[in-house]
C-alpha cells in the first residue's frame, strides 16, 4: 500500500513529500492482501544470471555473487538480455533515448478463471502503450505475457519521471510503478569529449 491508515500519501523518510517508488518502491506489504495477491512476477536463478550478464558480469564473477547449487550453468547467452526485461514487479527504463519495449510475465496464483484489465498512468512526456490490455487465464499458475512499449515525448537529459499499470479483475488490483529516465538530450561534451582533454 501507498497511503497510511488516514489514507493520506506515505510520506518520505526525513521529508514532508510523499513517498515514490525510489523510497518505498511498489509499496509496503499489506499482510492480508499478500495472501491472495491474484498475480505474482517469477523470477527464477536464471532470469538473474541473464540481467547479470546484461550488466556485464563475467560466469566466475557471478559464481561469486550467486550462491549457485553444483551444476548450475552460469554461462551468459551469446545475446544478454536486457536488464530492463527481468521479470521484476517494477519498471525502471534508467536511459530512455528512443522507443523501448520491455516485456513482464504474471502468473495466476488466484481464480481459476480471471480476466484481467490494464490502466496505465503515463510517465510525464513519456507514452506507454501496453500489449495485451486484457489477460484472459484459464487455469491456476497459468503464465501470461505482456509487453510495454515506452515512447519519449519530450527533450530531457536525467530526469525521472513516475508512472504505473495496474492490472485489475474486479477484485485483485496488481500494482507496476513505471520509473523512467528520458535521456535523449545530446549535450556538446556528448558530441566532442575531447572539450575535457588538458591544453
């Protein structure tokens, strides 16, 4: 949850504005609600050796990182993953420059047979287009994907900008903050660093 018990916005530690997803990310767990969140993002060992491998991290160094049971294979893809496509409850696009597209998988751990809706709260100068907007499931822990096409509509160089998708069947609401940073402002040290090299 987002609000406290008056319903009033969760407010920053130390700071009188309300908290974001840098402070409080998705929320804070509502025990109950937990126990019947409808969907649930998996994210396995390998998902994690993936979004690693993506940050540029060697097989020996995430052997390090990862207490990984014998014969788990820590072997990066020939082509990493994104690390903006881990199957988190979040997405954080850190570089927007052009449009993007990031992909979520949910799982049914609720009714058998649930349909699902998207609401999106766009990211400010950001358009979100989400794909599907419905999710039909059919069966318990089915899986079902989605996609997220993120599209900058401003000039910007390192701002963050906070949006969400929030997935709903009537009863479940599934909350997804959006943190985007469009980065598509070019300045004359991006064009020519040699401005910063000594005389």
């Amino acid at each position: 949850y987002t609000v406290d018990t008056s319903l009033d916005k969760i407010l920053g530690g130390g700071v009188t504005k309300p908290a974001d997803p840098f402070d409080a990310g998705a929320g804070h767990v509502n025990p109950l609600a937990a126990l019947d969140p409808g969907l649930v993002y998996d994210v396995e060992t390998s998902d994690y050796i993936s979004f690693l491998c993506g940050m540029g991290y060697s097989e020996q160094q995430i052997r390090k990182i990862i207490s990984l049971p014998p014969g788990t294979n820590a072997t990066c893809p020939a082509y990493p993953v994104d690390t903006a496509d881990l199957n988190y409850p979040a997405i954080v696009v850190s570089n927007l420059q052009s449009t993007t597209t990031v992909r979520r998988t949910l799982r049914n751990v609720g009714w058998s047979n649930a349909i699902y809706f998207a609401s999106v709260v766009n990211p400010e100068g950001v358009e979100v287009m989400v794909w599907p907007r419905m999710m039909s499931f059919t069966k318990y822990i089915e899986k079902i994907s989605y996609h997220v096409t993120l599209t900058p509509l401003k000039n910007s160089k390192g701002r963050y900008d906070l949006g969400e998708i929030v997935w709903f069947d009537g009863y479940h609401h599934v909350r997804t903050p959006l943190v985007v940073c469009v980065n598509n402002t070019m300045n004359i040290d991006d064009v020519d660093p040699s401005r910063h090299q000594s005389i």
